[in-house]
C-alpha cells in the first residue's frame, strides 16, 4: 500500500466518521460506481483514494480529475481523449482518463458542473465499457471502476432537470455522505494537533507547545464551514504567526483577512451602489423603474432623442470620475443576478431562462461571483 494512502489524515473517533470508514470498506472490494456527496473540504478525494486502495485495483492507476476546471471541449479530450486533428491544435493521438485508468479507478470531482452531452456519453461508459475518441470512429474498450463525487444534492437537480436522472440512477450504486466538520466536534482537537505538529516540523521547530484553553475555545466554537481544508490552514496559519518553541498557541487567526485597514467601506458601497452601476446603456434600461423625480416624470412624454439626453445628463450627474468600471460593472451584473434567482424562486433553471442563458452558462457566471452556494 503506498505511503501516500498511509498519511491519508482520516483522523477521528467520531461515530459519525467511523460510520463512513465503515461504509467505505463494505463497497470498496465491489467493481462498481460510487457516489461521494460532501460540502467543500470535507475530504471527497480522500475517501476516494481510500476506495481504491481498499479495493482489488489498489496497485494499478487512480487517475482524478476536477470536472469544474475546464471547458466542454476540453473536458470531453480529456476524458476520452481525441484523434490527430480532431480539432485546431491536436497534434497527435492523446489518450483521455478512462484509457489511463483502465483496470484502475478513476475520480470526477464536481461532477454537478457536467454539461449534457458529457453526461450521456459517461452514461454510456459505464453501461457498455466503450466510448470513441473525440474526431474518432473506432471504438476503445475500458475497464474502469468509477468514483464521482459532488457538494450538490444530485437528485434536486435531477428533478429540475438540470442533471441526468439515467446518469444518476447508474452512477448511485451507493452514495457516501460525508459529515461536515461541525458535525464531528469530538476530532476537531486530534485533526488540529496533528496539523500543528506537522507544521511545526516544516518550521523546523523542536516540539509543538499545544493550544492554551483559550485557543481551544476559538476552535471547538468556530462553525467551520470550509470544514477540514480550513482547519488546516487556520492551524497551521496559527502555528506560523504565533509559535515557536515550547510556547502555547494563546491564539487562533481565524480570519487572514482581518487588519485594521481592511477596506471594509468599500464592500457595503458597491452592494449599496449595484443596482445604479454598470455600463450607460444598462443604467438607461434600469433608470425608468428607480426614477422618481418630476423631472423624469415629464421626460417620459419626450421624444427618444431627449429622453437619451436626460439619461446621459443623469450618469454624469450620479458619478464622479473616473470611477472604477469593471467594479461597476460587475456590481450591475451581481444585483441583477440576485433578483433572477428571486424571482424565480432561486430554480436555477429558471433563472437561466429568465436571463436568456443556458443552464451551465448561468453556473459559471454564479461560481465566478460566489453565488453558487446561496443559490
């Protein structure tokens, strides 16, 4: 077994850790799909690993990849693989994951984020065993025990018809739903000390001094919701600062950000400014419903050269320059985003559709503002 699954850091004695250790070596010895379902940091790739170690393909390939880092086209190359030529800039035969990982065990993370298309043709892998390169007709044969796993609730989106529920179906041989870390409060202690200390030997330090009680209190009351990725990096962020040999952690940096000069103003102007941010043409198709003046109540009845006229004329009177415009931009597009979700009732589907995009350009656009997860 190799040293890497040895130092796989799946410290605790929960119950609700030990059910899943548990859980992981009944399905591991069985050749079939695995769901993992866990918020972020939760550890999804450990369980995987674990998995495949614990299972009969323990000495051939685990080959992992995250399905959320790349394109469409991208993603399917490097799944499949792709013919020489198959499209500008393929030189050559390239091999995709399912042929590296053939008699091993392959992991898609974030499998939620899949478009369609990759969907039905995972879906046929693993009910035949085959699939064609991208620009290629002969078909490869692959043997590939397949571990997915996902922070989403796979079976909403099913039913909104935003993830395939044949895919689904298949893929949910059986499901591990991993335990966030505020649920697990007995291994907050032996997780951060065993963080500490491998810390301390980067450091090069002689020994770790441990954490004082009041150190102790900022991590068992802490909500954790980056779970044990930030755990680690709160500790061993701690450890960096605030230790050195023999002495105690008196105390926990929870948040890297906090500083006296943060810009905190900044944040709550641009959420206060973002319905009369972005471009002018977008002020003027928003500045009908928020006017309220005499003013704009007579340029209604304007002809259109005019009402252009009090437009322009308004931005300039709202703005001081030069302002910041990809922030204002952006504050427009974040506000507008919010009320789609809301008035759809935060249905995804929906929101697209309101907004006259597709499903996986709407996700794309709610992860590059962090609004995946409220919505």
């Amino acid at each position: 077994m190799t040293r890497q699954f040895e130092q796989d850091n799946l410290i605790g004695q929960s119950n609700a850790l030990l059910e899943v250790l548990e859980h992981v070596s009944k399905v591991a010895p069985l050749s079939k799909p695995v769901l993992i379902i866990g918020e972020r940091g939760t550890g999804k790739e450990l369980i995987a690993e674990r998995l495949h170690y614990l299972s009969a393909r323990w000495d051939q390939e685990f080959i992992k990849l995250n399905c959320s880092s790349l394109s469409e086209s991208l993603l399917e190359s490097e799944l499949f693989g792709h013919e020489s030529g198959a499209f500008t800039g393929a030189k050559g035969k390239h091999e995709g994951r399912f042929e590296r990982a053939d008699d091993g065990t392959l992991f898609l993370d974030e499998l939620a984020n899949t478009s369609g298309l990759i969907q039905e043709k995972l879906l046929r892998v693993i009910e035949y065993g085959e699939f064609e390169r991208v620009g290629g007709s002969k078909t490869v044969q692959t043997n590939v025990r397949l571990v997915c796993a996902a922070n989403e609730d796979l079976p909403s989106l099913a039913e909104n018809g935003e993830f395939r529920a044949d895919l689904l179906d298949r893929l949910a041989f059986d499901v591990i739903t991993l335990p966030p870390l505020r649920c697990r409060t007995e291994d907050i202690m032996p997780l951060a000390e065993y963080f500490a200390i491998s810390m301390a030997r980067q450091l090069n330090l002689d020994f770790f001094g441990g954490f004082s009680p009041i150190a102790i209190e900022q991590l068992m009351s802490h909500r954790w919701p980056g779970n044990i990725r930030e755990l680690k990096n709160v500790v061993e962020r701690s450890v960096y600062r605030r230790g050195s040999d023999g002495d105690e952690i008196d105390h926990i940096i929870l948040d890297p950000f906090a500083s006296p000069y943060r810009p905190n103003g900044r944040v709550k102007t641009r959420e206060r400014q973002a319905p009369a941010t972005s471009s002018a043409e977008s002020h003027v198709s928003a500045a009908p419903i928020e006017s309220n003046s005499p003013e704009d109540s007579n340029t209604s009845s304007a002809s259109s050269a005019e009402g252009t006229q009090h437009q322009t004329g308004q931005l300039n009177s709202q703005f001081s320059f030069p302002i910041n415009f990809k922030d204002h931009t952006e504050n427009y597009e974040v506000e507008l985003l919010k009320k789609a979700l809301a008035e759809s009732q935060y249905n995804q589907k929906k929101t697209a559709e309101l907004l006259g995009l597709s499903y996986h350009q709407l996700r794309g656009i709610l992860k590059k503002y962090n609004l995946l997860e409220k919505a």
